[in-house]
C-alpha cells in the first residue's frame, strides 16, 4: 500500500515538472534593455548592458533608448543640437556611423530635444544610422520578435504643434529647436492605430501619469517638478491623448532624468476587460543613476528574428500621405463635422494586404545603411566645419516603394527652407526646461495650461544666458533671411562670409523628388530579473540601483552618480545659474559629478 502511495507521488511530481516544463518552453521572455536619456553615451550603455550579461549570464535581446539619443556624425551636426556650444562634444556614436564599431544589441530609438536634427531629418519615416541601431522616425511603428513597438519623436509645445515639418538646415535659432517639437500630424497618424501595441515610447512623460505611481517620492526627488505637478501642467497632453487611445502594455519615458514608474488601468472599452499600462521613466546616463532597466517582454514564437515593418503602420503613413504639408501654417486633422470627405485613415485588411504586395511579402526592414556624410575623423578635427545636410537612400528607397513623399525633401524644396519659421516669442528657457509648451498659441486641448509651466530643471540644459549663438527675434514664417543664424562654434558674431556658404546650401531648392511607385495578442506581463549587486563606480562599472516603485518590478540597473543637490529646486529665485553638465568628462573625476546642478 505504501509502495503505490509513493509510486503516485512520483508520477505527480514527474507530471508536474513536465507542465511547468511545457510551459516555459511555450512562455519566451525576450529581454528588453530600456534607456532614459541617451545623450551620445553609447560605448558606456553598451559595456553597461554586457556586465550585466556577464554579471547574471542572460543575453539582451533588445535595446530602447528614449530620446535625446544624440546621433552626432562630425563636428557639422553638433551645431545642429539645441545646446550651447560649450555643451557640444563628440562622444561615441560617429564610431558606430562609420564603421569602426558595431552596436552589440539591436537597437531602437526615437527622438528628444538635444538631437543632431539635420541627421534625423533626413529620415521621417524611420531608418538605419548605423548598423544594428534604428530610429522610429518623427513617428513610427515596427515589429520584433512579433512585439510592436512604437514611439513619438520630440516634445510638446503647443505653439509649434498645429504646424507641418517646415524647417530645413540651416537652422536659425528658432528653428533650431521648433524641429524637434511634435506635429499633430504625427499623433493623427498613431491615433489611426487599431490593433494593440505592447511597448510605446516618448521622450517626455504623458500628461497626468505622476498620479498613478509615487508621486511624493518623485516630488522628494525633484523638488522643483511640485508647481508643474500641483498646476496638472507637468507633462505632454498629446501624449496623454495617445496613451488613452493605444492602452499599450509598456510606456517607456525620459527627459526629466528621474527614475519613476507608475501602474496605469485604464478604462473598460465596448465591455471588453480594462488594459492596464505600466509606465516606466529613467534617468540620463551618468554615474550612480538609474538610467538602465533591463525587463522581460513576452515574444511571439515563430516570429522573424529580425527587425520588421509593422503592415498596419505603413498602410496608414499610404493614406495620410496626402495629408502632409512642410509649412508652418496651422493645420487641423480631418474630422467628422461635414467639412472632410474622410476623417477616417485606419488601415483595412485589404489596404494592409496590398502594402505588404508591394514590399513583395518580405516585411523584413533591409539593412540599407549607408554614409550620407563624412564621419568624424579624430587624426582631422574640423572644429570650424559648417553643417551639412542629404537626402537618405533608406527614405528614397521606401517612398519609391509605397508612393510615400519624402517630406524633407519637400521642405527644402518648399521656399521655408534656410531657416525661415513663425515667430512664437518663445524665451530659450521655455524651450528647454520642459515639455509643456506655451500659450502663445491657441492649444487644441480645452484644458491646456502649459504657459504656467516655469520650473526650473537643474539637469536640463538650460539656454538662456548660456545660448552663445545671435538671437533673430520677430522673424516670420515666410521672411527671406540673408544668413544662418546658427554661428559656428568660436565664431559668434562673425561676419556674414564667414557663415555657411557651402554648395548644399545653394543648391537645396533644387533636390529632386524621386517618383513613386505605382488578431490582437494577448498582453504581455512584466517580468524582473533577479536584483543586480553590482560593485561601486569605477571608469566602467556602476553600482546597484534604488528601491522600486509605484507596484513595477523590473531589474536592478547600473546607476550613474549625480551629486544632485536642492539648489535647483523650486525654491530658486534668481538667474539661471551656469552648470557643468552631462557631456564632460564625467567617468572619471568625481569632483565633476560634485559640481553638478
């Protein structure tokens, strides 16, 4: 009796252990690298991911960089970043441009405010800009491993939000940063998105979502966010509008350099069970912050290992293509109030069928990288070396394919090229302490207050006062200037020859346009890794991370130090003060980390 009691014992735990084993056969966790704030930093991301393969013998699938990424191929794009030139240093990504290097882990990206504009615009719809490393575009949406990941390029500001994609290099001052401000022509597109979305990503935080995790803990942290959150002006309403819409599984933030997550639940939807997203900001990368999560994200077995277009997406960038203007005039999306013929452009089954028939059944992104300017060369410093601006093969190649217009090209040929954009009397600090926007213009959102927005951010660049470049106030839309406003760094108020005069600058108006050709799955929960002891700072290595928060539980991350003192909080009345900043020589003099804002 007893021999039979234990035989079944056995068999039960044998049947257990082989349910638990088909299981996890069945249940494949790609392992997801998410990155706050970029800042140019990529050799230090990349030997911060492999300690921690090394570390805890697991293997990143995929990296997430959240903006502010910072792809700088020579000294030429670094004038084309909204920072002082003090602040503009080279780093590390021109050796994953040319060659010398290759990104270990596929890696994506959208855009924030302290970009290389001249060499993201030449890929609106998305591109290589290098090998192994992809940016989503001004908006975009691809697929990996059968995960769809999204993003939204830039930040809001609600006086540039109703204009097209006007600004072409040379930039002006205030082009400089009007180009990386969103369009509603680009949430238009998203909102047009029916199937779900697991992982979206923007650079600052939707409106709002400081409610749904610590928001004392944030406010202990950064104290000078209290005004922005108290006021409910703290973050983007549009992204706000778009979480609502998408409900995706991941949101993954940055801009406000802080680590902070939240658990959103949405509201039920035509009596289906309520989504819930979980929010996840983090911090620049810089010694002893948080600045890395490593999560675990449901794959789809069977799914390409490769990174692919997402057919719905390409069918509705088909049909709103029309709707596309590089103007600077406000533009309102098409709604049904009887005065547009269509309002609807989400993608049918039979729109989506005849986008992959053009891209002959492979949805497959080709690894087309190309050089389309001169990589910066350390034995052949060019410090004096003016911007310089292409159309790109990838854009060229997929507009003739679906019959997209290439907008840069549109805008340079348009008459708004060089630099010409609307007046918005929008002080330098706004533009860059925050995301909020302003009031100069009527918003589209009934509630917007972003012009109450005027903390003051001691990890954000701050331009005012520091901008070293001439200011050409009052300068409207259609005004004919006579030179660049960007002044080449050590050369401020130099005289007019000695500015760009290079022959892609005469020569733009004249780019040619190519001619054109003729389920939902289920949610994916959030898994950690077990917590990472890593060892104190050195050159290379970084030490554990802070305590969780607000109910997310991802890995343990290297942290970067700050030194962040209080100085910067709200309670700073005076000018803005000078402060050393992110792209220094950082790793390793620790007196710098203490003389930070």
């Amino acid at each position: 009796m007893d021999m039979n009691n234990n035989t079944k014992k056995r068999k039960s735990k044998n049947n257990a252990f082989n349910r638990r084993k088909l299981l996890w056969i069945g249940d494949i966790r790609m392992k997801v690298a998410v990155e706050g704030c970029c800042h140019g930093e990529l050799d230090k991301i990349y030997e911060s991911i492999s300690y921690l393969e090394n570390k805890e013998g697991v293997k990143v699938d995929l990296l997430l960089c959240c903006g502010d990424f910072q792809a700088v191929r020579n000294e030429g794009d670094m004038k084309c970043m909204a920072v002082p030139a003090k602040y503009r240093h080279m780093q590390t990504f021109y050796k994953y441009y040319s060659g010398e290097k290759k990104a270990p882990v596929l890696t994506i990206f959208i855009g924030g405010n302290h970009e290389a504009s001249n060499h993201l615009q030449e890929l609106p719809y998305g591109g290589w800009v290098a090998p192994n490393i992809y940016y989503l575009g001004y908006a975009g949406v691809v697929r990996f491993k059968g995960v769809r990941i999204g993003g939204l390029s830039g930040i809001f500001k609600s006086h540039d939000y109703k204009r097209g994609h006007f600004e072409f290099p040379p930039y002006s001052s205030e082009s400089l940063r009007s180009v990386y401000h969103i369009r509603n022509i680009d949430v238009f597109k998203l909102k047009q998105i029916k199937m779900p979305i697991d992982i979206f990503m923007t650079h600052d935080w939707p409106r709002g979502i400081y409610h749904y995790g610590n928001t004392n803990q944030l406010l202990r942290q950064k104290k000078f966010l209290r005004q922005e959150v108290e006021s409910g002006t703290l973050g983007s309403p549009a992204a706000a509008e778009l979480l609502d819409h998408l409900q995706p599984t991941y949101w993954f933030s940055a801009h406000l350099h802080v680590k902070f997550a939240a658990l959103m639940q949405h509201e039920a939807k035509n009596s289906a069970a309520p989504k819930i997203t979980k929010f996840l900001s983090l911090d620049k990368c810089l010694p002893h912050r948080d600045f890395l999560q490593i999560v675990e994200v449901v794959d789809r077995p069977g799914s390409s290992e490769h990174l692919e277009y997402d057919p719905e997406w390409l069918t509705i960038l088909k049909a709103t293509d029309s709707l596309q203007k590089p103007s600077c005039n406000f533009w309102n999306p098409p709604q049904d109030n009887r005065l547009h013929t269509r309002w609807d452009f989400s993608a049918s089954e039979e729109a989506m069928m005849e986008v992959v028939s053009d891209l002959s059944g492979d949805l497959c992104i080709p690894e087309n990288f190309s050089l389309t300017v001169p990589a910066y060369d350390p034995s052949r410093p060019q410090p004096n070396a003016h911007p310089l601006y292409s159309t790109n093969p990838q854009t060229t190649e997929l507009c003739a394919t679906l019959g997209l217009t290439d907008i840069y090209i549109l805008a340079g040929q348009s008459g708004q090229a060089y630099g010409e954009e609307a007046a918005t009397g929008a002080t330098e600090e706004e533009e860059d302490e925050d995301s909020t926007g302003s009031v100069d213009e009527p918003s589209e959102y009934p509630t917007d207050t972003s012009g109450l927005s005027r903390s003051y951010n001691p990890d954000e660049i701050t331009i005012e006062d520091e901008w070293e470049e001439e200011e050409d106030e009052g300068v409207e839309c259609g005004e004919e200037k006579g030179t660049d406003a960007v002044v080449p760094e050590g050369q401020v108020g130099s005289q007019e020859s000695d500015r760009d005069s290079s022959p892609q600058r005469e020569t733009a108006n004249r780019l040619i346009l190519p001619p054109p050709c003729t389920t939902p799955e289920s949610e994916a929960p959030l898994r950690s890794l077990q917590p990472l002891s890593l060892p104190p700072p050195s050159a290379s290595l970084f030490q554990g991370s802070s305590e969780e928060e607000g109910g997310l539980t991802p890995a343990r991350v290297p942290k970067r130090t700050s030194g962040e003192t209080t100085q910067g909080s709200a309670s700073h009345t005076g000018g803005t003060p000078q402060i050393k900043r992110r792209n220094q020589s950082i790793y390793t003099a620790v007196e710098d980390e203490k003389s930070e804002g």
